[in-house]
C-alpha cells in the first residue's frame, strides 16, 4: 500500500503521461466530482465511467478541483464495477479524512491505482504498492510519500493534543490534509505543522519545538483578547 502527495491544482496530464498511463489497459471510475471543462463545460453525472482513452482526453481539458479516479482492468465490466460500494471523500468517527490514513490503498476494491484530486491544491496518487509509483518524484511540483507524512501528522496531533490538554484547552477539529486546504489555516495544529514540518519531511519532530510554537500562538492570541 503506497501513496505520493503533488501538489498539483488538479491538473493531471503530466502525472499520467509520467505514470506512462497510455499503456494501461483500463477503465475509469470518477466519482466526488467538481470540474472546470475548459472546452465544454458540461456538468458530469456520476459516477462516470470512461475507457482510458476518454479520460486521457478529456484530462487534456479539464482541471479536476475535487475527484477520485479509480483506474479498474478492463476485465471488468460496468456493472461489475458498479456493484461495489463508489469511492467517496468520507470521514472516519473523528471527522478526519480518509486520505489521512497511515496506510493507503485504492478505495475501490477492483482499482490498481486511484488518483484523489483535493480542493485545486493537491493530488494523491495511491496503489497496492510503491514502485509504480516512484516516477511522480520526477515531477516539478512538491512531491513525497503521503503515508509517510501522514504518520508524521498523526505525531504531530498526539503530541499537540497532549499539550493543548495540560494548557486546559479543548480538543481541536481537523477535516482534511494538513498544511494545505485553507479551511484549516486557523487550527492551532495545523499552524505549528506548516511553521515546522511542511515541505520538510526529513525534520525530526521534536515535542519542545511544537510546545515552543504552541506557546507563542497562545501569548499572541491572549494579547489580541485584551488589545
């Protein structure tokens, strides 16, 4: 099980012609949809179910702002394809994105790869395993391991969380990838992950550093309470 998080506005040429994706004798299942098509500018009923030619096409016009592609063997058929639970941007019992987890595979269980599309900021390419994979590191855009950063996440919230307890202050919401989505630039933990840990994968995370930041923004919002 392996992922590689672009930072990628949703535009997904470059990573399919990288992925040698015109070699893939596929299908695709698209669902979670929001898209610009530049061309048509059609909406799209899901789920959408493309040959691989199609997708290559249309992916040459269009900007996917959200979306899961689900690339299935063309052994399977529609209705076979269609008879298993649609991939879907869920949420566990925290509210935390499923793409969040420490271990990633294809939602679709039929699926070799999966492409998740999020908010025009980044993309997760996922698969059963790494090594197709490794050719997205040769990509202009940031790029690393999303399981990797990933368990760092989680670090980062135990031990953020533990902190913000023994400060007396009440657990913090977090919905989608760290650092990223501008829904979470005012989340306490979100903030100390992108002052210390974004774009720096190999940076050990140290508890005292998250205190320290932790610290400041608590002095800095107690000063904007009384003026």
């Amino acid at each position: 099980m392996a992922g590689i998080l672009i930072e990628n506005g949703g535009l997904l040429p470059e990573i399919l012609k990288i992925l040698h994706a015109e070699d893939w004798d596929c299908n695709w299942l698209l669902t979670g949809l929001e898209v610009v098509d530049w061309e048509n500018g059609r909406d799209w009923e899901e789920p959408v179910f493309l040959s691989n030619r199609e997708l290559l096409r249309d992916a040459e016009r269009m900007q996917f702002i959200w979306g899961i592609l689900s690339a299935i063997p063309v052994s399977y058929t529609r209705e076979q394809v269609l008879s298993f639970r649609l991939p879907a941007f869920s949420e566990d019992e925290n509210g935390e994105s499923c793409y969040l987890a420490d271990r990633l595979r294809p939602q679709h269980p039929l699926a070799f790869l999966e492409i998740m599309a999020e908010d025009s900021s980044s993309v997760t390419v996922i698969a059963d395993d790494m090594e197709p994979l490794r050719s997205l590191f040769q990509l202009r855009e940031w790029t690393e391991d999303a399981e990797r950063s990933n368990r760092r996440w989680h670090e980062v919230v135990e031990r953020g969380q533990a902190l913000l307890t023994a400060h007396g202050l009440s657990r913090w919401e977090y919905r989608t990838c760290p650092g990223i989505s501008q829904k979470i630039r005012n989340d306490r933990i979100a903030l100390i992950w992108r002052n210390l840990y974004w774009h720096q994968p190999d940076r050990p995370i140290c508890e005292d550093d998250i205190h320290m930041e932790l610290l400041g923004m608590l002095e800095t919002e107690r000063k904007d309470s009384y003026g």
